[in-house]
C-alpha cells in the first residue's frame, strides 16, 4: 500500500534517540528544553512549550487562555476532532465557520457575518484556526476581527510547521495569541507522539508550563509561600501530565535540520501532481503567492458531475490497487458526540467539500513510480474518453 503520508526516518535520528537512551535522563531532562529552544528560534516566537500531544497543547492553551464552562469557542468543521475538542474538556460550546470551497481554510467572509449576527454575550472567547493542508489561512484578516470582537486567537498549526505568510512563519504568534504545532508521525516532522505551543507572552508561557505539569512549579520566585529549599515544590493550578520525554524531544531535534528539505520534497510532489492531472476535472486547494504552504496534504477535489464514476466506487477502486487514498475531513459536527450535544447547521461549503475530495499520497521519500501509478490508475478511473 502507498500510504497518504507516512515519516521519514534517517540514521542520524537513530543515532540521536540511542544518545538519549544511553543517558540518565529518558524523560525530564534537558532535551525537551533544548527542542522547544530550536522550534522557538526557528519560527522567531519568544516561548516554547513542548507536549505530549497537539491535543493536549490545544486543551492547554485553552486552559491557558482561561476558557470556561459555558464560554463558547469558533473553528472550522473540516479539522481532526482535536480543533473542537479542546473546548469541550474545559465545558464549553463550540460552532463552526464555513471554509472557503477554493483555498479549504477559514472563510474570512463567513466569519465576519456569523461575528455580526451573534449577540455580544454569544461571541466566541477564542477562535482556532487551522491552517489546513499547511496553507495558512487568511490571519491579517482574521487579526483585525479579533481586535474588533476582542477574542482570542489559537492557530491549529498542526499541517504548517514551516509555513510562512508573507515572511512570517507560522508560529511567530504575529497574528495570534497562541500557535499549536503536532509532530505526529505523518506530520512535517516527527516525535512519534507530541505537540509544542508558541507564544509571546511569558505569563501565558509560565501558566502552560504549569499546566503541563501537574499545576506544580519548582521556580521560587513564583512560590505562594516565598520557601526556597531545594526538596520545595507547589501545586498552584490544577493541570495534567501532558509531558513531552527526552527520547521524542530528541527525535525532533534531529528531525527538524531536515524540515525545509521535507517540506520542499513534498512541494515537488503537489506540483508533479499538478501537471500530471492538468486536464482532468479536479481541483487542487487554491495557495496564495504570499504564502509558503507545508503540502502536509495533497488533496484533490473532484468535478463529481464530469467524473464516469461515483466518489465511493473510486475511492474503492483506489484502496483495491493499494493506493492508500484517505478522507481529510469528515465535518466535526456530523460526528455522533457533537450531533449529541445539539443539532448543528450544515455547511455549505464544507459539505460540498467533503463528498469530493480525497487525499492522495504526498510524503518526503516518495518513489516517482509511485507517483505515476496514482496518476494512471486515477486518470483511467475518472477519464470519460
């Protein structure tokens, strides 16, 4: 099976994990710190705080933030579960924002008129935003909306490490008050599990870190009762376990002196693609020549009325010659838990753009023979010649 996507791991990440396990510290140490230094310096935020999960730094910026029971929180339905699901581990009410049907992000339009029609008390208090495929969204737009409607911003940013808007990669918190990023294995680079926030502002930092951590701090100058022996420590917060170790942290060091090649590999891919599907009734995601996108996805969106066959049968046919197509996504709010909790609206672009797209494999290492076979088997399924 050709995957959708898949990690590319190389002997010097081997070799940076053996280090770690040869060492004293698997976990607490100083590696975690050592990565959330290099991903700091790299996107030019001030702060890094490293997870064990992009869900859980999305639960941990919310908590952050300060979202409550009852408060509500706005993001797309065409996301992994996580981008709503932050909000509902801390209570509160999520609705959804159409997309644009041509660059598959936030519909800036869509948001400013569903921002109008809500009542003041009904406002979001943080909206994520998820820049989808590793194409960032429109956030210049979206920033002068926060600043008018005075919510928080979260960028799930978990498909853009490495994006830029204009020269500004995502994860400066330019536009943002916090930035997710995920290092799943299918992820612009890996940790095998983990996530990392970013931000700019160091009281959100020292919270995330406590949060992290059980609510503890071992840092005096932040003690309640002022006690600084060594064995001291205090529970301020209620937080989590959500630490990263340092065998992942290492993983991810490595990794990350290979993400411009990674990205740059997968842009290759999209732009074969391109070309080879040139006159075939499908639609690529519209990019912005502002942007750099990530290409964590390749996903095609199919003209159903000029294809010879039925969305289900060609994603069938696909899976059967072990073409490892998949669906990025299903709308949030048609999953069985959200349809529980309210009956939410249908999207019109977000349905549309779900019964027509697929993703289809795009991933550094990729062979040009598998390149070409997804090309001939999609052009012979869909052709109508």
């Amino acid at each position: 099976m050709i995957p959708y996507s898949r990690q590319k791991i190389t002997n010097k990440d081997i070799l940076a994990v053996k280090k770690v396990l040869k060492s004293n510290f698997l976990t607490q140490g100083k590696t975690v710190e050592i990565f959330e230094k290099k991903i700091c310096k790299f996107v030019k935020a001030k702060f890094g705080v490293a997870s064990s999960s992009a869900t859980s730094s999305l639960h941990l910026s919310c908590l952050a933030l300060g979202l409550k029971a009852k408060e509500n929180l706005w993001t797309v339905a065409n996301s992994f579960v996580a981008s709503a699901n932050c909000a509902r581990y801390c209570g509160a009410n999520v609705d959804f924002v159409d997309i644009n049907p041509k660059t598959f992000n936030i519909d800036v339009i869509e948001l400013e008129k569903k921002l109008k029609k809500t009542k003041k008390s009904e406002l979001p208090k943080i909206l994520v935003v998820v820049h989808f495929a590793g194409e960032p969204a429109e956030m210049k737009k979206i920033f002068k909306l926060k600043k008018k409607y005075k919510f928080k911003i979260i960028e799930d940013a978990s498909h853009a490490l490495g994006a830029k808007i204009y020269d500004s990669y995502i994860g400066s918190c330019k536009y943002s008050d916090l930035t997710v990023f995920s290092f799943h294995p299918v992820k612009p680079i890996t940790t095998a599990e983990g996530g990392i926030i970013t931000t700019n502002d160091k009281k959100l930092f020292i919270k995330l870190q406590m949060l992290r951590n059980h609510g503890i701090t071992r840092n005096h100058n932040l003690y309640k009762n002022k006690n600084k022996y060594y064995w001291y420590y205090e529970q301020q917060l209620l937080g989590f376990n959500y630490r990263m170790n340092d065998i992942e942290a290492a993983l991810g060091i490595s990794q990350l002196n290979n993400l411009k090649k990674f990205n740059a590999e997968r842009s290759r891919v999209v732009k074969w693609y391109k070309k080879s599907f040139k006159n075939l009734p499908i639609q690529f995601q519209l990019l912005s020549k502002q942007n750099l996108s990530t290409h964590h996805l390749c996903v095609v969106k199919f003209d159903l009325k000029k294809i010879r066959i039925s969305y289900n049968k060609l994603f069938e046919k696909l899976r059967k010659k072990r073409i490892g197509v998949n669906l990025h996504y299903l709308p949030i709010y048609s999953q069985p838990y959200y349809q529980s909790i309210k009956k939410y609206p249908k999207l019109k672009n977000t349905e549309a753009y779900y019964k027509s797209v697929m993703s289809i494999p795009v991933f550094p290492g990729v062979q040009n023979k598998s390149l070409t076979l997804v090309s001939k088997t999609l052009r012979k399924l869909i052709s109508t010649n």
